[in-house]
C-alpha cells in the first residue's frame, strides 16, 4: 500500500543543503511521519531551508528568543491533545481532500553543528529534526514528562522504519 503523498515547497535561503539532498530526505521523513499516524491524504508542508542569523530572527519574531535554533514549526491548525501524554486529534482534511499541516524551518549552522557534536551524518540529523517538526504541526509537543515521552517514542518509531537509531538512546 502506498504511502500518502506530500507536496513538499522547499525554499533554500542559506546554507549548503544540497550536500544532504534535503528535499528527498524531507519528503521521505514526511512521509513516514503522515503513514505511521494514519493520515493517507494528500498533504502539503512548507520548509524553509536557512541560515542561523534568519532563524534567529523568526525565533525572535514568533517564539521570543533572539537566538539561532536548529528548527521551528508553525501549524496551519492548532491542534492540541485534551490532556498531557494523549495523542493529539488527526487534522482534518481540507475540502478537497487536502492536509494543510504548516511551515518549517531549519537553521543550517544550528544543525550542523549538532550533528557534528553528536557525530551523526547532517542528512541523519535533519531527519529526525524534519520528523519532530511535523509531530509538532501535527498537535504533538513536549511541555509535561509524558507529552515529551509520547512524542519522542513516535520519533523513535518512526525513525526505526527509516532505518535510523533512537536518537534519545545512547549507542
């Protein structure tokens, strides 16, 4: 059965994301996000590809934090679980059929320096920052204990399916 289809608008601002084929591995984490959740429509997501002083200011601009960060999401809809560690509600499609889910954002220099840091490929990093992103768009966060357990086992699951390692497992 195939997986649900993502048009992915990718805009490149900064930093040398073609190293690491970003569109590819962010259509790739879409889609193992949306297939592990159930949601088989359609959808649509916007990532901005930038630097760390851009960020830094959307950070500034939407979160209050005048600082670089690796990435930020911003959901077309809130949607938000009815109690800590519950799974958000789907979304609902649009009229016709359509996942709206919001915009990304990830900043090259945060990013890369994580991977380093942590001595992960960037392309390994960025997915797993791609598939945290859209579990945000997707309602999912990790203010209480048990909404960050909850979302860092999907990560972990769906990274799994990726052939990727737990991140928040040591080696």
């Amino acid at each position: 059965m195939p997986g649900p289809e993502v048009a992915l608008d990718v805009l490149v601002e900064a930093g040398n994301w073609a190293e690491i084929k970003l569109e590819e591995i962010a259509v790739k984490a879409a889609e193992a996000t949306l297939a592990h959740l159930g949601i088989a429509g359609p959808a649509e997501i916007a990532l901005l590809a930038t630097s760390d002083a851009a960020i830094a200011g959307l950070n500034a601009e939407f979160r209050g934090k005048p600082a670089p960060t690796n990435v930020l999401s911003w959901p077309a809809k809130e949607l938000s679980p009815a109690q800590p560690g519950v799974a958000p509600p789907l979304p609902e499609p649009d009229a016709f059929g359509v996942y709206a889910l919001g915009d990304i954002a990830l900043g090259f220099e945060t990013c890369a320096r994580e991977a380093e840091l942590s001595g992960k490929p960037l392309a390994q990093h960025c997915v797993h920052l791609i598939v945290h992103a859209i579990l945000h768009l997707l309602g999912y966060d990790h203010m209480s204990d048990k909404d960050a357990r909850l979302m860092e086992g999907l990560e972990a699951e769906i990274l799994l399916k990726l052939g990727q390692p737990n991140p928040y497992q040591e080696p």
